[in-house]
C-alpha cells in the first residue's frame, strides 16, 4: 500500500464513512460557533441564546436519529462501526446514548429556561457550555480509543468545572467549583497516566488492538507486564469513577452540588452520569472481548499502518505475527488472513478470561461500596441537593451492576450479555427522567420559596399540592417502587446479575435499596406530614404556570414508564443487539 | 368468553383506582359527598364480587365463580412486557376468590368505619381506594411480576394512611411497617429472580401433553401460558424459555429439577428460594420474631385501617405461602415443614402471652392477630403426606384447609375486634385496660355486639374462629403429638386474655375511666358495620360447610399435588440416598414398603 492509496482511503473514510455518522457532534459545534457569533451584533444581545441552543439541539437530534434502531429502518442505515479510522464507534449504542444525551439536552434547556438560570446576560457563556459538555459526552459514548476516551472526558469536564461555578456572587459555588477543577485536574492525570502504561504494555491505544493483544500475547509476555496492566487498568477506572462519582472518588460530588445551581446538578447527575456509563461499558466490554470486525473498512489501513509505524519494536516478534482478528493487519499482510489455531476471535475471548474477572471484580466492587456508601451518608442530610448528590452517587452503583454483569456474562451467554447492556441503556433512559425531575422540582421550588433545605418542604403538600405529590413519585421511583418507571428499571438491571452468577452483589443492591427508604421517604415525610416552619417563604407554585407544566411533563413518564416499560426496553434491546455479535 | 373474564376480573380490581381518578376531580370542602362516592365504589366492588359468588344458572356458561371446581377460573393472559414473558395474567380459584370476597367485604365496611375521619378527607379516600385495588390485585394475579407489582402498590397508601390519619406515634409506625415489609420483598424479588431465571418451559413442555412424545404428567391447558409462549414452545430450539407464570413455575417446582442444582453452601436453588420468599411472606403474616411491625401498626393506624391491616393484609402473607412457597419450593417445604409448623406454634404462643400482657386494648387485640395466625402457619405446615401414613393427604388438607378457614375467620373476627375497640375509642379517647369498665351497663347494643365478636375470636363454639382452630388442631395431631397439645393448650390462653379483656372492659359496677360523661349510645351507622361482620361470624360458625364448598376443591387439589410429589419425586429422592449409605435399614412398615413398591412400577 503507497502513499497515495492510504490518502485516498483516508479521504473516502473520512467524508463518506466518518462524517455522515458525525453528523449531530458537528451540528452542536456550529451551534456553539452561532452562539457565539450572535453576541457580536447589538441585537444579538437582547435575545436568550436558549432560542440558537433549542434549534440546534433539535437538529443534532434529527441527525442522531433515533429512529434508525427500529427493526425497518436499521437495515438500511449502515451501521459502519468504527468511524474516523478507528477513533470512535458508530453503532446502534452510540445511536442510543447519543439521543438520550439529546433529548436531556433539549429538556434541559427548557428547564433553564423556565427557572431563569442563566439570565440574559449569562445565556451566552451557560449553554456554549452546555452544548460543549454536550459534544464531550457524545465522543464519551461513542470512544472507541484510549485517546478518545480521554479527550472526551475532558471534553466534558472541562465545561462542568466552569458550569459549576457559575453562580458568581456566590462563595460556596466558586469553592465547588475549584474543587471539582483540582479534582478534575488530579484523576485526569492518573487516568492519563494510566493509559500511557496500558498502551507501553500493549502497544497500541485502539482498544480493540489493546484487547486482541490480550488475547494473543504469550503467557511469559502477560506474566512479565501484568503489574504494568494492573496498574494501567486500575488507573483508567480512577479516571472513569471520578466521571461516575464512584466511591472513593465521589468526594467532589456533594460539595459541588451544595454549591452549584440545581440546574447545573441536572446536566451533572444525568447527562455526564450517562455518558460515564456508557463509556464503562465501552471500555469493560472493549477490554473483555475480541470479535470479529463488522466492516473491512478503512480504519484497518489506519491502524495498520499506524501499528506498523509505532508498534513493531514493542511487540515480542512471535505475538505480533499471530495476530489476526478485528484489527490485524490484514490489508497490509494478506496472507496471514487464514487464523492461527491458537487465536480465534472465539479463542481470543476466551482468552480474556482473566482480564474479565479482572474487570468483574473491579466493578462489582466499586458498585458495591458506591451503592452502600451513597446509601448510608444520604441519611442525615438536610440540604436537597446534597441528599440528591448523594442519592446520584448511590444510583451510578446500581447502574455499575448490570456492566460487571455483562462483563462475567460474556464468557457463557453472548446473548445476556447484551442483554445487560441494554438494561443499562434502559436504566439511563429512565433516571433522565427521574433525576431531570427531582432536580427540576428543587430548582423551581428555590425560584418561589428560596430555600433548599428538607426542611423548608414541611407541608408542601397543603400550599401547593401537585408539586408536593411529583416529587413524592420521583422520589419512590427512585426508591424503585412499582408502579414507577424506577421499578423495572432496578428489577432488570439487578436480574442479569443471576444469570452472571454475581448473587452476592444482587443481595447487596437489594438491601442498599431497602436502605434508601430511609432518606427519600424522609422527604416524602417533610412534604406530607410535618407542618409548615414558621417564616418560609408561601410555596404557592401553581401547575398551571409553565413550570408547573413543565413539572407534570416530566412526572409523566415516570409513571407511564413504570407501566408500559416495553417500548423503551425495546428500543434499548435494539440498541444493544448487535453490541458482541 | 375470554373477554368476559378480562372485563369482569379487572373491573373487580381497577374499579376502586377508577374511583380514585374520579375522585380528583372532586371538590376539597364536600367531604361528605367524597366519602359517599367512596362508599358506593366500594359496595359496587362488593356486589361484583358477590355476583361472581352466586352460582351460575344450569346450562348457563358466566364468568361467574363455579363451585366444586378445583382448579383456575375465569383465567387469562394478555401481552404486557413480552421481552421479559410478563403477562396481564389473572385468574380466581377457590383459595384466592375467598380471599377476595374477603377483601370487598371488608373495604366496604371499613369504608364505612371512615366516617369519622375529618381531617383530607379527600387523600383519604383516594389513598383507600387505591390500597383496595393493590390489595385484590395481589390475590388475583397468577403472574409473578403482576404480583409484586400489586404487592408494592399496596405500600405507598399504607404509609400515608397510618402516617397521616393515625395515632400520636403514627409517623415510627409507618415507617417501621413501610421497612419491614419492603425488606421482605426485596428478598421476595430476588426469589422472584432467581427462580425467572431458572426457569425454562421447554423442559416443563417435556413434561406436558404440548409436545408429543412428551410424559403427559402436566396438563399444560391448566397453566393457562398466552397462546404465543405456546407456540414459542412448541417451536425447537435450546435456548429456555423464561416465565413469571406461577402455575407454571409450581409445575416446574414439582415435575422437573430445574430448581435442583446447588446455588449456594450445600443448599440447593429451591431452599434458598423458599427461604427468601418464606421470611417475605412471613413478616406479613406475621410471624415471631419478625413481628414486631405489627403492634405499632395497628395500633397507631385509625380504625378502620388497623381492620384493613387485620382483616387482610395478614391473610396475603398466609395467601402467598400456600399460593407460591409450597407449590413452587416443594422440596425445600418439606425439608422445612418443622420449622415451618414451629415457629407457627412459637407465634401463637408468643402471641397470647404477649396478649396476656397488655394494658393497651388495642395492642391486645394486635397481639391476639399474631396468635391467631400462627394457627394459619401451622395448618398450612403440617405435612403428614409422607411415606409411614402411605402417602394420605387427609390430614394435612385438613389442617390447610382450617388455615385456609382460620385466615378468612380471622378476617372476620380481628377487623370487628379493631372496629369495637374503635368505637369506644371514639367516645372515651383512651384505650387503658385498667381504666375501663362497667359499659355493659352503659351501652347494653354495644356491648352485646362486641362479645359476640370477641367470643368469635376466642374460638368458642358456633362462631367462626372455632372452625379454623379445631381444625389445624385436629390434623396437627397426627403430625406431631407435642405441638398439638401446645396448639390446644393455647386455646386455653386466649380464652384468658380474651375473657379478662371482656371482663375489664365492659363488666363491673360502673365505669370510671375519664370522658365517662362521653359514653353514648352505639350509632345506627356503627351497628351496620359491626352487625355484618357478627352475623358472618355466626353464619360460618354454624354453617361452615358454606364457606368450605368454595376452597376446599382448590385446597384439596393443592395438597393432593403435594402428596404426589412426596411419593413420587421426593422419596424416591430419599431412597436413592438411602441406597448409598449402606448401614441403612429399612424402617417403615410393610404397607408402606408395598406401596412404594406399586409406586415405582407405575412410574
């Protein structure tokens, strides 16, 4: 292959492979680019810029097309699964999480709207950010790359750092901030580290590269670097569990909701909650699983030649020639397409056994203490958005469960494992909702009675009874109650950890979830039974003001969910279907 | 026909959330009207219920309930959640329809015992009707998922019924009770998991008349599986299919080893699942230790809820043993049965003396609930099908079916004990034991009505309670000597609590307790509630064979399946054990030794 050919492949990869499946990632920068622009001219400077964010929002979700899971419609749309020779991913998952980010970010930005943070004169600066955190989150979902895997990360924080210190007036909101930053700032660093070592030890940072060099490298090479792999790995999941706000790296996560705005804990608590997921489960399943590439595209000229540049010196000799499968050189060395016996895209996943329980442990442990932890500190707390904090920090547990599941599952049923993922698809498409609301509520309930203290809720339920009962249904879907939308979205994410053999960890959620009873039912208990405290402000939030309806808007799901859950599930299935197969 | 059932089953269960809807759209300041409107759903769910009761015309096919049948009626299944094999898959047979005749019966009278609540009225009355249509639901749903959901949909109104409405410690109450029961069905949804995925219906299937060459020893037809499953099994292929069905998941239980293999320390799929769904139906019923829920409950919840909580919530933990734990875990029963059988004799006991003990009326009649339940455990445990009484079932569908009529007596007797201690309540605004007195004299109606009520509740004979004890006694007898004798033995102290209780509370010369100038007469509308629930006392007390012709073919058919399985699966079982260990000797007697013998060539 010359100089020329690669160029040209390159080109055609890019403009008509890669882009096409770019699409809503580029419309939200041309988005930003307006945002900004619009401040340029006088009258730019009197409209919100929520109106330049709400169109483009729409259409990067026109461009992310949901609709493109459906069964009639899938065949036709070519699912070319890595883009940008072998960057990212563009597969049904990244259709999924990309359109829930989406649809939040649509939601979103009514919600700001309506609660009046950020002002006028504020709108500009809040939603570039937004729709920047945004694009992050969306690169996040769809990583295919160790680069990628950072870049989106930081691509996302970035913009949550400043977002979270946007009340400027505000002291605790700056100190959140600065805490989030050297937060930030630390686990990025370790992360980065970390990857550095994995790719010195594997000799790439194409993940699915990574992975077939775990499957294939000699027994003598893997025993040699494991302390490296170990450390590298563990390093990586710091950086991931900072995004998850995982035990032990979730102090930042109650302090910077106590000091941010309850609309910037929205965007924290769901959209990068989301994105964090679904990168766990791209670097869990990336890591546990070889399988056969779904295109012979570009990105195996790319990272074949790529390899071939960089690698060579790394790889013992033997390895590297038996190395066939996803990403092996096969356009570059045709001859070695025949697989060797030893590693077969079956071979190979078996061979990733230890790399999977590696990984099964990891999570399921970090699950484990998050959810327990989260549980047992959001007992005694008074303030909302710190009783919040701590219940996002319980809920990214349970939505760690069903990956570990997914991950121990891979070695004995391909089909379940995909099936896991999808609950966790589900899961997140639920807690949009449910976390949207909850946070919603809290910043609505600021704007009328400026307070957000539990206790400043006591009698709600009397001055203004239709938010007082949102609340109390968002808070038992949180508990995971039937008839609410929470309660199939736990059952399926807690089932696959049957099938998975992961019971101890199907014991511990359950009992977290028993727990959790305490604190939101402490809400509930404020808002219905207490009395009104002496010198609050009169709660009366009226349901038929655009908060109001908006409220209602969101509760709605949750219970609809809760009900009829087949549509959704559905949808996160298709997502998820063709995930290892 | 069909749709006959889907129409008549859920208009029983939805028709109260409808009212509830309805209800919204009512105005804050007409309690009067909003509590009418209440009543007449809860009448309307009555007369449905008792409409199904009255046998059909000859010759006429009705949704209406059959007597004498023995398995499921009027069941169906619709498409729910198809990903998952959960189903709108309902069903009434003669255990669960007495249950729910229970249940509108009892709402329509505690209903009526709401009228004395003033205070949101309007919560009230939509948080009740939603709590009547969980609490039928759970009794009709044959499908797993169906069940928890209804299960759980009863919580929600309950804390807020107690929490809101009830005594001076109603919000510890309230969440204790809310702790309690959600710990037990969290352990129940992991049974619930545990056995989902075990499950698979093509082996079941293997076992049926559905596919040929099968061996027939299910009738797949009484599973009542939507029509797609079916044909989902009918279809080859390896991998299983999973199933929330009940029924189903019982003949799974009985007629394959799918919930056989070892799950965790020695102990297999099934105990485990037993263990956990046991402790989840056990802290409803309740039983000691796990009981401590209920005296807080009951006593702070106001009255017509504490005869909710009594009347019915108790009976859907009895409700779910016989329903899912027996059917589903026969083995793990029957390694159990002793402990099953001792801690209900150690709830009864525990009960009455903790009754015994009491100052507080109320808490008295809360304990005597624990005591009264324990009888339920106790029948329901007694599994004296084995291979030294050859396999006969009499026994033990005796003592089932004395729990079965323990639970609806039970019913009855505690929802009028809690009514009368109500009603007294409501005039004098204490519940002191030692402070009463002398209100015979003063309210002669009352009185009268509540120690017949009473007296039904201490078992005496011509009342209701009687039946169900006598009964669950009787078959313990030929299971275990001793525990028969501590079964009857404790007869004797609830008639001591209950007897000393009537002679505190309403003989002696003259009451002295405060608001004595309080004390008026017992109201029309009070006469009406307890009245009823009197007179059904009575009725079952003399006629029980009335009552019995509804369960007992279900009952019966429960306990005959049982039996089957010891002789045909379990000892077996045991013999091939017994095989291996060479020192031993055969020790049953020789009709049992032939009966085996016919036993294993008919197989």
């Amino acid at each position: 292959m010359n100089f020329q050919e690669l160029l040209d492949h390159l080109i055609h990869d890019t403009l008509r492979v890669s882009l096409p499946g770019f699409m809503p990632e580029l419309v939200l920068c041309a988005t930003i680019v307006l945002m900004l622009l619009a401040r340029l001219p006088a009258f730019g400077r009197r409209i919100n810029t929520v109106w330049i964010a709400l169109p483009g929002c729409l259409a990067a979700l026109y461009f992310a097309a949901p609709w493109r899971l459906l069964p009639g419609l899938r065949e036709s749309a070519d699912f070319t699964a890595p883009i940008f020779t072998g960057m990212l991913v563009y597969d049904e998952l990244t259709v999924f999480f990309r359109s829930l980010l989406l649809v939040f970010a649509c939601l979103f930005l009514v919600f700001t709207r309506i609660s009046g943070i950020p002002d006028r004169e504020d709108s500009p600066d809040f939603y570039t950010l937004v729709l920047g955190g945004i694009v992050g989150m969306c690169l996040m979902a769809s990583a295919n790359h160790m680069v990628m895997v950072f870049l989106g990360v930081e691509m996302a924080s970035v913009p949550s750092y400043a977002l979270a210190g946007m009340l400027k007036g505000r002291r605790q909101s700056s100190e959140a901030a600065l805490k989030y930053v050297v937060y930030g700032a630390g686990t990025a660093g370790v992360m980065l580290y970390g990857i550095s070592l994995l790719a010195g030890a594997l000799g790439s940072v194409h993940m699915p590269t990574m992975a077939m060099q775990l499957a294939t490298l000699p027994a003598e090479a893997l025993a040699e670097r494991q302390t490296v792999l170990l450390m590298g790995g563990l390093m990586v999941m710091v950086g991931v569990a900072f995004k998850l706000s995982a035990v032990p790296f979730h102090f930042w996560c109650p302090d910077v909701f106590e000091g941010a705005s309850a609309e910037v804990n929205a965007f924290l608590s769901v959209a990068s909650k989301a994105a964090a997921l679904a990168l766990l489960a791209r670097l869990a399943l990336g890591f546990g699983f070889v399988g056969e590439p779904r295109t012979a595209q570009a990105p195996t000229a790319h990272s074949a030649a790529y390899r071939a540049l960089e690698k060579r010196p790394l790889v013992v000799p033997q390895a590297r020639d038996a190395l066939p499968g996803r990403d092996a050189p096969d356009s570059d060395a045709p001859d070695s397409n025949v697989p060797d016996s030893g590693a077969s895209p079956q071979n190979a996943v078996e061979r990733l056994a230890p790399v999977r329980r590696f990984l099964v442990g990891l999570i399921g442990l970090l699950a484990a203490v998050t959810c327990t932890f989260g549980n047992l500190a959001a007992y005694n707390q008074t303030n909302m958005k710190r009783l919040l904090a701590y219940s996002t920090i319980a809920h990214a547990g349970y939505l760690m469960m069903p990956v570990a599941a997914a991950v121990a599952l891979i070695g004995k049923d391909i089909e379940l494992a995909e099936e896991a993922i999808a609950s966790l698809a589900f899961y997140a498409g639920v807690y949009v909702f449910m976390n949207l609301g909850a946070f919603a509520i809290v910043a609505f309930l600021r704007n009328t009675i400026r307070s957000e203290e539990i206790a400043d809720y006591g009698g709600l339920i009397h001055r203004s009874p239709g938010v007082a009962v949102a609340l109390s249904l968002i808070l038992f879907s949180l508990i995971g109650l039937p008839p609410l939308a929470g309660f199939p979205a736990k059952l399926i994410a807690f089932a696959y950890l049957v099938p998975s053999g992961l019971l101890s960890l199907l014991v511990i959620g359950g009992l977290n979830t028993a727990l959790s009873l305490f604190y939101y039912l402490r809400v509930v208990k404020v808002m219905t039974l207490d009395p009104e405290p002496a010198g609050r402000l009169p709660a009366s939030f009226s349901m038929w003001s655009p908060a109001g309806i908006y409220v209602a808007m969101i509760t709605l799901p949750v219970i609809v969910l809760g009900v009829s859950f087949e549509p959704l599930n559905r949808w996160a299935r298709l997502a998820a279907d063709h995930l290892l197969s | 026909m069909q749709s006959q059932y889907v129409l008549l089953l859920s208009l029983v269960v939805f028709l109260p959330a409808l009212g509830a809807l309805v209800l919204l759209l009512f105005p804050k300041d007409k309690p009067e009207a909003i509590k009418l409107f209440s009543l007449v759903v809860t009448v309307l769910v009555f007369l449905l219920t008792v409409y199904m009761a009255v046998p059909s015309p000859e010759g006429v096919a009705t949704p209406r309930f059959e007597l004498g049948a023995a398995g499921m009626q009027d069941a169906f299944s619709i498409d729910w959640i198809p990903s998952f094999n959960i189903f709108y898959f309902m069903g009434i047979d003669g255990i669960s329809f007495t249950l729910v005749l229970l249940t509108s019966f009892l709402s329509m009278l505690a209903m009526g015992a709401s009228w004395n609540i003033t205070s949101h009225v309007k919560a009230y009355c939509i948080l009740y009707l939603l709590l009547e249509t969980g609490m039928i639901g759970v009794f009709m749903a044959l499908d797993f998922f169906l069940f928890y959901v209804f299960w759980e949909v009863m919580l929600l109104p309950m804390y807020f019924l107690i929490g809101v409405w009830g005594g001076p410690r109603r919000e510890y109450a309230a969440i204790k009770f809310f702790l309690y029961t959600l710990v037990g069905s969290v352990l129940m949804l992991i049974a619930i998991l545990i056995l989902y995925f075990n499950s698979d219906l093509r082996a079941l299937a293997a076992q049926s008349d559905v596919v040929a060459g099968g061996s027939e020893v299910v009738a797949w037809d009484e599973l009542h599986l939507h029509p797609d499953v079916t044909r989902a099994v009918r279809e080859p292929g390896d991998n299983p299919i999973h199933t929330f069905n009940i029924l189903a998941l019982s003949k799974m239980g009985q007629h394959t080893d799918l919930f056989d293999a070892e799950l965790l320390w020695g102990r297999s799929l099934q105990w485990w699942a037993f263990v956990l769904l046991f402790i989840g139906f056990a802290i409803k019923i309740p039983i000691v230790p796990l009981h401590t829920w209920l005296p807080d409950a009951h006593v702070e919840a106001p009255t017509p809820i504490s005869m909710i909580l009594a009347g019915i919530l108790l009976k859907m933990g009895g409700y779910g043993i016989i329903r899912i734990c027996y059917p589903i875990c026969p083995e793990a029963a029957y390694d159990l049965a002793y402990v099953v059988t001792g801690i209900g004799v150690l709830s009864m006991v525990y009960g009455a003396f903790a009754a015994l003990a009491q100052k507080d009326f109320k808490r008295l009649v809360a304990y005597s609930s624990v005591s009264h339940m324990g009888y339920v455990l106790l029948g329901i445990g007694v599994w004296t099908a084995t291979a030294s009484t050859n396999y006969n079932p009499d026994y033990w569908a005796m003592g089932m079916n004395g729990a079965m009529f323990q639970m609806i007596a039970h019913g009855i007797s505690s929802a009028g004990m809690f009514f009368m201690v109500g009603v007294i309540y409501d005039r004098v605004h204490h519940r002191n034991l030692d402070e009463f007195g002398g209100l015979f004299a003063r309210s002669p109606l009352y009185s009268g009505l509540a120690f017949g009520i009473f007296f039904a509740g201490l078992g005496l004979p011509g009342l209701c309670g009687f039946i169900g004890e006598f009964f669950v006694t009787l078959s313990v007898w030929s299971y275990s000597k001793a525990m028969a004798v501590v079964a009857a033995a404790t007869v004797i102290l609830t008639a001591a609590y209950i007897l000393w209780t009537l002679q505190r509370v309403y003989l002696g010369a003259e009451y002295r307790g405060p608001h004595g100038d309080r004390i008026t007469p017992i109201t029309g509308r009070e006469v009406a509630i307890a009245a009823p629930l009197l007179a059904f006392a009575i009725w079952f007390g003399v006629l029980p064979q009335s009552l019995f012709n509804y369960m007992t073919p279900s009952v019966n058919k429960t306990v005959q399946e049982l039996a089957d399985w010891t002789r045909d699966v379990k000892e077996s079982r045991q013999r091939g054990a017994s095989r291996l260990s060479i020192n031993q000797a055969p020790t049953t007697s020789v009709e049992g030794e032939t009966e085996r013998i016919a036993s294993s060539t008919q197989r």
